[in-house]
C-alpha cells in the first residue's frame, strides 16, 4: 500500500505533467492572408477627397465672408460720411445767425427796446413800443463802400487792326504780292 504522504506527491506531479504536456509548444504552418487593398485605397482616398473639398469648400467661403465684410464696411463708410454731411447742414439750418437773417428777409423786425415777461406773475418789464422797418436793429452791417485805389476805373486800350488784303493792294499796288513769274526753263 501506499502511505498517505506519497499519495499527494504523485498527485502534484501528475498535475504537473498534464500542464506541461498542455503547455506544449506545436509548430503550426504559417498561412499568410493580405489585407485586401482596394478597400484601404479607398477608404484612404476618399479621405484625401473628402479633405480637399472641405478645405476648397472653407476657403470660399471664407472670401465670401471677406467680400461680404467689405462691402458693409464701404457701405458705413459711405453711410458715416453722408451722416456727417446731413449733421453738418442741420448745423447750418440751425445756426442762429441764419435764422435772424431769414427772418428779416421775411418782414420780421427785432424791437428796438425789448420787454420781459414774468412767467410766474404773468407781468411784463420794460417798455412796449411797436417795433417797425425804421427803428428795428440790424442784424447785417451796410456792405462798406471800396475805396477808388481799390477798384480803379479799367483801362481800355485800343488796338489797331492789322490791314486786309485788299487795303494793301489799295496803297500799294507792287505789294499785292502778285509778281510776274520768270520762265525759269530757258
């Protein structure tokens, strides 16, 4: 019989024998396979297609973009300028010298004395007199009259006229410039 320390030992070892004979390296014959290479090539160009267009596709429409954001900005250009005309003339159709001057150009008049109202008491100060053409204050100045030394009288010379044909030949007959021709052939 056996004793019951030799039983585990034959054990392990039996173990350990099926593991190696498991653990067994084989040689196995080599197949070779290649990927197939028409799908890869495809796949691969169409990425680069792909790729192009996009990169063709941004770059126009980053052009229009910069075209678009030119012509706005020539447009505010054009818009700020004409707003800075039309602010300029507001300015002039405000001017207070303007007005005064178109007004009397209108009949009004500006009084000679004027009178103050009292808004809280509804009173006037000073004295109202009617103001008319005659007593009214004159926004514009008489143009002042230029002096002689400044705008002489013009002078006007008179030049002859230089004679005609016709006066010529009147005066003097050999002059007309009709000489008699030489034979020049003898």
């Amino acid at each position: 019989m056996s004793s019951p320390a030799l039983q585990p030992r034959t054990r392990v070892t039996r173990i350990a024998q099926e593991a190696v004979d498991k653990a067994r390296l084989t040689v196995v014959p080599r197949v070779r396979t290649r990927a197939p290479r028409v799908p890869f090539m495809t796949l691969v160009s169409l990425v680069l297609v792909g790729g192009i267009v996009g990169l063709l596709l941004f770059n126009t429409s980053m052009q229009q973009a910069s075209f678009t954001a030119s012509a706005l900005e020539a447009e505010a250009d054009t818009l700020a300028a004409r707003e800075q005309t039309l602010r300029m003339e507001l300015d002039e159709l405000r001017n207070p010298q303007r007005v005064a001057t178109e007004a009397q150009a209108m009949g009004m008049v500006i009084p000679s004395a004027p009178v103050f109202l009292d808004l809280e008491t509804g009173k006037t100060t000073g004295v109202r007199t009617p103001a008319t053409r005659e007593n009214a204050i004159q926004l514009q100045p008489p143009a002042p009259i230029m002096p002689a030394a400044l705008a002489p009288d013009p002078i006007v010379v008179e030049v002859p006229a230089a004679p005609t044909v016709e006066e010529q030949a009147a005066t003097d007959p050999g002059a007309t410039g009709a000489e008699p021709r030489k034979n020049r052939n003898r």
